[in-house]
C-alpha cells in the first residue's frame, strides 16, 4: 500500500495510487446504509468520523500535515480517489442541489471534512445541507456564486460570517465539457511581502465591510468595519470578497486594488478532474473559478463541496442544539 505523495509548483499535489484508492471505496462503501444512508444525520457524520480513523495512514498523514501548515500556496489537491461503482448520474440542473443521500464521493468528502476539523453548514445557503453541489444552473450564468459560469471574482468563503469555513473541499465528480473550467486560488502568503507599505499597513485597518453573497439571499450582514487583514504581521489571516467588500476609504480601496492585481498576477489554476479534490484553507487563501460554457445536457461540470471548522466549539452559540448547521 502507497500513497505517492509529491510538492509542485504551483500546488501540492497529492496522487493515491488504484490499490489504496480501492481501500478507500470499500471504507466509503460501509458508510453508505449507516443511519439510512443520511448524509446530514448526526449519527452517520459519528460514524464518517470513525471511519476517517480506518483512512490509509499516509493518506491521512497528507492531510493533517495540510491541516497543522497549508504552505505557500494554502491549496491542497488530492488526485486518485474513487467515485464509486457504476456510472456517475446526470450533473443537476437545479438551483440549491445537495446530496442529502450518502455516495462514496460525499462518504469521502465527509472523512476528510471530519479529519480537518468537524464539517458545518449556513442554514441560509443550500438549505444547510452539509454536502452540496456546486454546478452549472440555467439562467443564472451571470451569478457571483456556485451557479454561474462566468469568471467567479476571488473570495473567502462566506467572509462575511464570524464562524467562515476554516477549509473549503471541493471534490470533482465531472469536469465541464472543454476542460477550461479551473479552480483559481491566491495565497496571502504568496503577495503579502510584494504589497507596498501603505497598502499593508491599511489592510490591517478596520476600513472595510462585508456584505453576505447572493447564495445567501436576503439575509443582512453584519455592517461593522473591519480589516481585511488580521491576526499575525508577518503571517495573517485575510477576510475579504472581492464582489461583496466594500472600501470605506479611498486608501483601502487603493489597497482593495493592489492586493486584487497581485492575487491576479499570482493565481494558481487547477484543473480538477473526476477523482480529484481540492482542499483550499480558507484563513489565508482565496478562491474563485474561470468561465466556462455549460450545454445543461447533463454532461456538465459537477463539484460536490463541505465546510470543515476546525474550532468547532468557538461556534457554538450559532449551532442550534450542537449540530453541525450555523443560523
């Protein structure tokens, strides 16, 4: 049993060789009749939780090593894992598509989810499924969210809320049909020593607010001024949408600009392919997607994506009851 595991520029890339991927399927293939097969039944997340234990060690060394330092790059990607027996079903056409029924893709999602942190949901988006799919919906081409397909702007996930996904997995069941559509993700770490002096030195000033994103609806934000960097001088955390972020000054807007060119001129893309999940440690990086062309034929592109919390208990106060779904 082996996991290859190799760094590259620009990301690093974990592969799982076919041998181990099948220890994986046969775990995630256990978990699928535990508590009915219900993905968000706090008993099968118990049970996705133990099953991470019985994960191949390297695999699971790969990802906690991923979990203690993201890197440079703050973006893990993970090629090689399975999809399950059989043909993978027709990509959803419909607006707040989840999957509330366990498969092995959203099986290995969840052990993962489980190895980072605990896995968590927003009531208000996707209707607090923990596993949902973000693809491609008619009408909504233009949307700044998970289903549009025009060029998604950069962003931390969900920035606006005081308890934001630590981690963002997103597992790639289809690609899109000419393979253009890339993940793009930016470190803080990567431009933070290229910024000028007055642009870091305001990115740390409480000169910015955040609205919620559309995938939210009309839920209202917290209009409070806040920095868009926090925490460590020379290690940050960052805590912007560059489609939902708003600069209360004309320096921080100049600043907005600065750090939006240089997470442009330093973006990595990734071309997730069927098997392939992408870990993006949403403290420190953003992320966003190039357009594409979806034909709605149900041949289209096809991400299933958790949240994973690695505090779960500094949310508590947002989590009715201790499930895993924040109001």
């Amino acid at each position: 049993m082996s996991v290859a595991v190799r760094t590259e520029v620009p990301a690093q890339t974990v592969t799982i060789e076919p041998p181990v991927a099948r220890e994986i399927e046969q775990i995630a293939l256990d978990l699928l009749p535990v508590a009915g097969g219900r993905v968000d039944d706090p008993a099968w997340v118990a049970a996705a939780r133990e099953a991470w234990e019985q994960l191949p060690a390297p695999a699971r060394t790969a990802i906690r090593r991923f979990r203690r330092d993201s890197g440079t790059t703050g973006a893990l990607v993970i090629n090689g894992l399975p999809l399950g027996p059989g043909e993978v079903p027709d990509t959803p056409m419909v607006e707040g598509s989840v999957q509330r029924t366990a498969t092995v893709p959203a099986a290995v999602l969840m052990m993962v989810a489980t190895g980072l942190g605990d896995p968590a949901a927003f009531r208000p988006e996707k209707s607090g499924a923990l596993v949902q799919d973000v693809v491609p919906v008619p009408g909504k081409e233009e949307f700044q969210g998970n289903a549009g397909s025009v060029l998604l702007s950069f962003h931390v996930e969900n920035a606006f809320h005081p308890h934001r996904p630590d981690f963002v997995m997103l597992s790639c069941l289809r690609a899109d049909h000419e393979a253009v559509a890339g993940l793009r993700t930016a470190c803080i770490r990567q431009v933070f020593g290229l910024l000028s002096g007055p642009a870091r030195e305001t990115l740390f000033r409480a000169e910015f607010v955040t609205e919620p994103p559309p995938s939210f609806g009309a839920v209202e934000g917290d209009a409070t001024p806040h920095a868009v960097l926090t925490g460590a001088v020379d290690d940050p955390d960052i805590k912007i949408d560059f489609s939902a972020t708003k600069p209360l000054t004309e320096r921080a807007r100049e600043a907005m600009d600065e750090l939006q060119k240089l997470f442009a001129d330093n973006a990595h893309t990734h071309y997730l392919k069927p098997g392939s999940m992408a870990i993006v440690d949403n403290r420190v990086t953003v992320h966003g997607r190039t357009a594409f062309q979806p034909r709605y034929d149900g041949k289209d592109r096809w991400l299933q994506r958790t949240f994973s919390l690695a505090d779960f208990r500094a949310s508590r106060a947002h989590r009715t009851a201790d499930g895993y779904v924040l109001d």
